[in-house]
C-alpha cells in the first residue's frame, strides 16, 4: 500500500469510528466547545487559556484603519511591513517569527499563498468585520480545523453576522469615503433574511487613488554629518484601483450551522519602489503589478448528540498574478520582467469532538490541501504539492486549573516537472516531508474570589519553504534542498480584570506575558554573485526574548460620557545566531547576536475613546522605537524611531427611520516624516471623511 493511500484509509477509518460512537451521559463542555462563536464587544481583553487580544465591534469601528493591516498596528507584538501608501504591500510579523509563521484565518478557514507564504492584509477591509483576534501559538478552543494547530501565531477575521430586528427582514448600509490621495471609495453591505433559518451577506468594494503624496528626502555622507541633498518630491506610481465583492449565506439548523463565502478581489497598482536613487530627486519607479484572487469557502457545524460533534470545511482558491518592471522606465531594474504567476489551491477538513466526562474532551482533526503552481517564467517547475495535517488534542477542565495538549502530524509531497529547451526532456523532481509537533498548555485561577489567571504554553511547530524558496532561488536552476523552518516557542503569563464600579473607572483589565522563542534552520538568501541571482538555505538561527503588555480600562463620567482606553506595549530582543564561528582573527561575523532587521527593541500603542451623546472620539498613538535594516547593527543600517497620532470625530444622527454616521479623521497628525521599510517614506500629514448611511 502507498503512503497516500495508507493516509486516506487511516483517516477515514479514524472518522468513522467517531461516527458511531453513541452518548450515555451529559457533558457540560457542550456550552464550551460546540455552540456558535460569540464575540465579546464589551470585554476588550479576553481570560483565554492561550494569549489573545481582540478588536471588536464599535472599538474597531472607531479606530483609523480601513482594512485589517491599519487595526493589527493596535495591538502588542506586531511588527507591520507597510511600503508606503493606499496600495502599498502590507504584510505582519508577530512576535519577530517572520511573515510565514503567520495564519491567516477568515470565517474558521486559512487563506494560502503557497507561492510566499505571506497574505497581503490590505486586501480586506473593516467594512464587513466584526472582529479581530490575534492569538500566539494557537486558539484556545481544541475544536478546529487542523490547519489550525500548525502556526506559531494566527489572525482571526470574523465577518459580520446578520442580525435583524424584529418583523425586519433586511439591512442596508452605505459608506462612502474620500480624501487625501484623491481617495474614492464607496461600499455596500446588503443582509437579507431568506426564511427563518436562512440569511445572506452582500458587500461590495471599490477603490480608487492616485496614491500621491509630499514626502522629504533627506540623505548624508555616510562619513560625516553632510547633508548631500535635501528635498520635497511626490510619491510617484502609488496608485490603485481595486474592485472586491464577497457574498455569504448563513444557515441554521438544530443544534449547528452552516455557511459559505464567495470572494472576489481584482486591482491594478503601480509600485514605486525605493528612493535611492543616482539622481537626487529623480524616481522613475514605473512598476506595475495586477492581482485577481477568488476563493469559495463553506463550513458544517452540528451536534449529532451528546457525545460527538463534527466539523466539516472546504474550499477552493484561484490567484492570479502579473509583475511588470521595464528598465526604460525604471533606473533600477536591469531586465524587463513580465512574470505571470497562477496558484490553484483545494483544501478539506473534518474536526471531531468527543466529550469523554463532563471536564475532558478530545478532538481529532484531518486535513487535506492541494497546490498547484504555474508561471509563463522559462524552465519553470509547475510544482505540485500534498499536505496533510492530522491533529489530536484534547482539554481538561478540573475546576479553576486548565489544561490541554495536542500533537500535529504533518505530511508533505511536492512534485514538480521541468521541460529542458534544448531537447525537450523533462525532468521530474519528488519531495517528502514527515513531521510531528507537539503543544502544551495550561491556565489556572489561584483564587476563586479573584479575576487573576496564570497561563503557559509550548509549542513547536515548523514551516514549510514556499514555492519561491525553492524553485525561484536561483533562475534557471530547478529545485533546492531546503529543510522546514522549526520554530519553538515559550510562553508565561497573566490576566487580571475586576470591576471598579468608581465614579471614573468602572473597570480594568490587563495582561502581560513573558516569551521565548527561537527559530533553527532558518531560511536565509546569500547572495550569488549578481544582485538579482540568490540562493535560499538552511543557515539561520534566531533567539526572541520579549514581553507584551496590555491595559484596558472603561469609564461612565455622568449619564452621557463614557470613556475607555486601551495601552499596549511590547519589547523584544530578537538576536541573529547564524553565524557563531569565529574569522581569523578570532572575532565574530557583524551580524552575530545582532537585533534582526526591522524589530524595534520598544514598540506600543495607546487607544483613547470618547462617547457623548451622538458625538464620538478616537485618538490613538503609535510608537516604534530604533532598529536597524540587518542583524549588522551598524550606524550605516539604524532606521530611526517613528510615531503617529491620528484624530477621528464622528456624530451621528438620525432622519425617519434611517441612521447617518459622519466622520472625519486627520491621520499622521504632526506630520511625522517617517519609513516603516527604509526608503519606502510614509505618507505626511492627511485627512479622510466618512459618510456611512444605515437602514
């Protein structure tokens, strides 16, 4: 028997025997595990066993961010990769991991790209978002997809519900949006009840910017305090335009539910690169990329009865992506590029819950996902790639402690065919993978009188190399040997929340905790002789020490004044260990024990919101301290500290039956001239105004 199918007899077996397991008790954990999600709106920082931090309802609503990238700045130990602008690649980094250890999860399913692991986080936008949940190593319920057990951090995007009131059998809400950047951006969320059990989701999305904004460029010799040029151009070549529709139908049925979302996304954007450039004040940056990304996901929850509940997912993807860089229109490219790159992507998943005693549960998940990539580059090797994910965890509730554990095996086959030119021979290349990951958690309330949690985990888990890594390291090449990335992580904290019930604070809520993470063979590009030729390989290692903190706390000053805040601030020691040896001279390599590019040492946040009546404030800060653009920590590669405050005031009002919201915000509010990316400067001093309509 094969290996593949070995894998689909053990998994269907495995489920069929859960299938017929039949109930003889009651298990409390059925109001745990298996009823539908709830986001809390009111509690702001919620006493789950594993580290999370949420964004909901009218918090989200309130903040200066338009898509789900601008809300992940809010919260501690996130490093986000902006370069620049409306259209401008936007990509997170938790807790100094790396992009590709990060899950991305919309509605309970992973969004992939298993061309570079990363997810463009610009791409979705608030409009349709309940909430956002950000958890390190994994979420705290056992009863998930597989998928979800193999990250080291996860973003979860919850979309909105349909709640209608009564005898209502329809929403309607309209936004439009406009500003700085000759920004147009009008949307539409249509909710419908089909029947009693049945509701759908409409929400449409377009955008358009020139992206153009005033920015100083400022540069000195690098062996003195000279100034060799200092001047104010224009961000060039930032515009978009995208077009984003997603429908989702909601189902109830006894004791479950179901649902299904269609996604939609195309834009056209320039790319305008970075300022070094030979002329000062010249930037000819002329690239262009189009994205077209679909994907129809569906997930079946149901209690089949007091024993045993099942989780069934699925999904199919298409992207489709297209780089143009001419060399007659941009100084820094060397040759015309014109790449089209395809990805198709199947996946299926079955969660089983078993409710063993009423204080101890198990589940076993199965995944399986299908990846196929194509691309117009000669020599190409259309690789193929099937994974499977097999998890077991299981919970222990013994009154105030909590416990869980679970191991995660994960296997890989990528297959991938390469046509010689000259003969047209081709030459197929196969690859395994076999791993298995374990995960310990554990959370305890010491006093019961008390609303203080002590929590810790571990967790190791690994991640692939992406398809770039391995077929585009070296043009022309074909594959290379590259091993997964381990990743191994520590974690020890506490909650605290209480009920103040004083005349200016009602209550407090707070978190901190303390980790340890570190990164072997991790995946490194050494240079290959010529600045576009790089070799990917299995040489680095990273140490992280950090520590995250949050603070949240709510105030009703009088009937008519409520006042809440929300402080977060992180420091991380993210130290490269790639090169231990010692020259000739028996000192260490630059980049030894250097703080990896782009982690602040200090980072935060402050969230301050005001309600009076119909009127509404947000102002928040952000913070991120010195870094450096290598582990070399030299002077030449320190990128300064930045901060931003942003301003928003909304009143709303109400004519007949229909409810209108307008808003107007003032971004970068001391016009800090600031790079998240050295050389990709950041938009000054701007201004957006809102008008949404509700009915």
């Amino acid at each position: 028997m094969s290996f593949y199918s070995f894998r689909v007899v053990f998994a269907v077996s495995f489920l069929s025997v859960f299938v017929s397991l039949e109930c003889f008790s009651q298990s409390k954990l059925d109001s745990i595990q298996v009823l539908d999600e709830v986001v809390f709106v009111k509690q702001q920082i919620p006493k789950e066993i594993i580290p999370v931090q949420t964004l909901s309802g009218e918090i989200l609503e309130k903040l200066s961010a338009h898509s789900v990238a601008d809300a992940l700045r809010y919260f501690s130990g996130v490093q986000l990769k902006d370069y620049g602008g409306i259209g401008g690649l936007k990509t997170v980094n938790i807790r100094s991991m790396g992009s590709q250890h990060v899950g991305v999860f919309y509605d309970g399913v992973e969004i992939g790209n298993a061309q570079n692991g990363v997810v463009d986080l610009g791409r979705f936008s608030l409009d349709n978002m309940d909430a956002i949940s950000l958890y390190n190593g994994q979420k705290s319920a056992i009863f998930q997809p597989a998928k979800d057990f193999a990250s080291a951090s996860s973003i979860y995007m919850i979309a909105r519900t349909p709640q209608f009131k009564e005898n209502k059998k329809y929403n309607f809400k309209g936004t439009f949006k406009t500003g700085a950047f000759d920004l147009i951006n009008p949307s539409v969320l249509w909710e419908q009840a089909i029947s009693e059990k049945i509701s759908s989701s409409l929400n449409l999305d377009y955008l358009n910017s020139s992206g153009k904004y005033k920015f100083r460029d400022r540069v000195k010799y690098p062996d003195s305090n000279t100034v060799a040029y200092d001047t104010t151009a224009t961000r060039e070549n930032g515009d978009i335009e995208y077009f984003r529709i997603e429908h989702a139908l909601f189902g109830k049925i006894n004791n479950g539910e179901w649902k299904t979302r269609t996604y939609f996304y195309k834009s056209e954007r320039g790319y305008p690169g970075s300022t070094v450039k030979k002329e000062p004040g010249v930037y000819l940056n002329e690239d262009r990329q189009w994205d077209e990304n679909f994907f129809f996901q569906a997930s079946f929850k149901k209690r089949l009865n007091k024993l045993y509940s099942v989780l069934f997912s699925g999904k199919y993807a298409h992207d489709y992506l297209r780089y143009l860089a001419d060399p007659e229109k941009d100084e820094q490219v060397v040759i015309i590029v014109d790449n089209t790159y395809k990805q198709n992507e199947a996946y299926m998943s079955s969660a089983n819950m078993f409710n063993i005693l009423p204080n101890w549960s198990a589940n076993i998940s199965v995944d399986y996902q299908w990846n196929k990539m194509d691309s117009n580059l000669k020599e190409f090797m259309n690789p193929t790639r099937h994974s499977t994910w097999i998890a077991a965890a299981s919970s222990l509730y013994l009154n105030r402690l909590k416990l869980q554990a679970g191991l995660l095996g994960t296997f890989v086959s990528e297959a991938s065919t390469q046509t010689i030119p000259q003969s047209d021979e081709k030459i197929r290349k196969d690859e395994n993978w076999h791993r298995f990951t374990p995960a310990i958690i554990a959370s305890i309330q010491p006093w019961e009188q008390y609303d203080f949690h002590i929590r810790a985990f571990y967790k190791k888990i690994f991640r692939m190399p992406t398809f770039n890594e391995i077929f585009l390291t070296i043009i022309g090449s074909g594959a290379s040997k590259l091993k997964p990335e381990y990743a191994t992580q520590y974690n020890i904290g506490t909650t605290y929340g209480k009920n103040m019930n004083q005349p200016f604070l009602d209550k407090i809520e707070g978190q901190v905790d303390l980790y340890y993470n570190e990164i072997t063979d991790k995946l490194i590009a050494v240079p290959g002789g010529q600045n576009f030729r790089w070799t990917m390989m299995n040489l680095g290692r990273v140490k992280i020490k950090g520590i995250d903190v949050a603070l949240s706390t709510e105030s009703q000053l009088g009937r008519d004044l409520a006042l809440n805040t929300r402080i977060n601030y992180t420091y991380q020691q993210a130290r490269d260990y790639s090169y231990p040896e010692l020259d000739a001279q028996g000192e260490h390599d630059s980049t030894y024990k250097g703080q990896i590019a782009y982690i602040p040492w200090h980072s935060g946040s402050v969230i301050i919101g005001a309600d009076y009546k119909s009127w509404g404030m947000s102002y928040s800060v952000i913070y991120s301290g010195d870094r450096y653009t290598g582990s070399a920590n030299i002077k030449d590669n320190k990128v300064q500290a930045w901060y931003t405050h942003d301003l928003a005031l909304n009143k709303s009002f109400k004519w007949k039956s229909t409810m209108f919201k307008a808003t107007a915000e003032v971004n970068n509010l001391l016009n800090q001239q600031y790079d998240v990316v050295q050389n990709y400067p950041m938009p000054g001093t701007n201004f957006k105004f809102i008008l949404s309509v509700n009915f």
